[in-house]
C-alpha cells in the first residue's frame, strides 16, 4: 500500500496587511481539505502590481508571522521574499516540492479574484500538474469556474469565506481615516501597524 502523501495548503498573497478574513479562510480550508498544513507565503514582490501602499516585504512578513504564531498547523515562509525579482506561483511551488518532497500534494490557496486571471501568470504550462488551486471568494462575489482558464477547470474548487467580507483594502482606508481597526486584525498585528507607523 502507497504511503498517503503530506497534504500542504499554500496561502499565497500580498498579505498588505494579513486580517482576520484570511485567518478563518486558513483555517475552514485546513478542515474541509483535511490538510497537514497551511503555509502562509507572504509575495515579495507581486507581479501585477505597482508598490504604492504596499508595506515593505520584512513588515508583512512579521505581522504574518504574529498572526499565525498561537495556530499549531500555521506556519510561514519566506521563500518568496528571499527570491530576488518578481513572486511567481510557480517557482515557489516548485520550490516547496523539493522541500517538503515530491509526492507532496499542494494546494494552492488564495483569493478568487486572483485565481481569475491566472491564464495572464507566468510559465502556467505545468503548473495544474504541480498543485491544485482554491479560490476563495468573499460574499458577494462569484467565480464562474467556466470563465477560468479551461487548464485549470478541473484543478480549481472555489470556497466562500464570509469572513472575507474583510478586506486588506478596507483595513488601510480605515487607518488613514484614523478608524479604528479592532477585531479586523488579530491585536498583536494592530499593535505592530502603529508602532511602526504603517499605512498612514
Ligand atoms: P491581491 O491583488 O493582493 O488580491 C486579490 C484579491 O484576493 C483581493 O481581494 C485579496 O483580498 C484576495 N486575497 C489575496 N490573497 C488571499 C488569500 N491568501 N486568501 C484570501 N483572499 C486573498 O493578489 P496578489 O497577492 O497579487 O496575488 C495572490 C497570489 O497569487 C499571490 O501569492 C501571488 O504571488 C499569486 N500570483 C501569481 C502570479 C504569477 O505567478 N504570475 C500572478 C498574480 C498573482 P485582500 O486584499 O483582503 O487580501
């Protein structure tokens, strides 16, 4: 009998900054899919994307790691931070499968509107055989699965969050209007957003 392989969940995003919506998307995707883990990966510099109001790559990563820290099953990475030029999908999943092992099956998590634009990503040639993708959307939101890319139709399950009603967009309006941003992100992530002065 073949062994069952490690079941990793990659959370992949700008985490700009990580809030309690991507928590909860974490953890109900480490249930249902009855994955070993879910490793957070915070994008060094993500492709299709100016660097306005984007905190520096050390600072998301540190208030990931905050928030993740209490969770057994959370962990995170700094793969895409350490890797020089742009944070594609696909050298970190080939990263990741030479780390945790070949017959690691991955998943890869993130948001759906993300997942919507995958045919643009690069080098996706192999990439529905390296991972599977999760597409979480927030309420309100609708993926149609038929207007994704067909290669990656058959690799993709799409998973509402409600909890995603919370937006890392929303979080950083809200600290420029001086609005409060309690419960939106766990408090040692609020906490380090003022002392260092992020957002403003
Ligand atoms: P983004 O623009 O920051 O986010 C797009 C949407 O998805 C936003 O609504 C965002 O909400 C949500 N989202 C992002 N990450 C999420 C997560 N892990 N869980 C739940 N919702 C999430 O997207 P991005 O960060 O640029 O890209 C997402 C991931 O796709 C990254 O890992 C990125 O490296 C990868 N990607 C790869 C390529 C490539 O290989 N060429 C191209 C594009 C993206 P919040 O703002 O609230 O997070």
């Amino acid at each position: 009998m073949s062994k069952p392989s490690f079941k990793l969940g990659i959370m992949g995003g700008t985490f700009n900054p990580i809030h309690q919506g991507h928590l909860v998307a974490a953890e109900f995707i480490w249930d249902k899919f009855k994955l070993e883990e879910v490793l957070f990966v915070p994008s060094g510099k993500p492709p299709h994307k100016g660097n306005n109001e984007i905190a520096s790559p050390e600072n998301r990563w540190m208030m990931t790691v905050l928030a993740t820290a209490s969770n057994e099953h959370f962990s995170v990475s700094s793969i895409e931070i350490e890797r020089r030029g742009e944070s594609y999908t696909r050298d970190t999943v080939l990263q990741l499968r030479q780390m945790y092992g070949e017959g690691t099956e991955c998943f890869f998590i993130t948001g759906a509107d993300a997942i919507a634009e995958i045919s643009t990503w690069h080098k996706t040639e192999d990439l529905p055989h390296l991972a599977k993708f999760i597409a979480v959307s927030r309420p309100g939101y609708k993926l149609d699965i038929k207007k994704i890319d067909p290669r990656f139709q058959k690799c993709t399950y799409l998973v509402e969050v409600p909890a995603l009603a919370i937006s890392s967009t929303q979080i950083r309006e809200r600290i420029k209007k001086e609005q409060t941003i309690k419960y939106l992100v766990p408090e040692v992530v609020e906490k380090y957003i003022y002392k260092n002065n992020l957002y403003r």
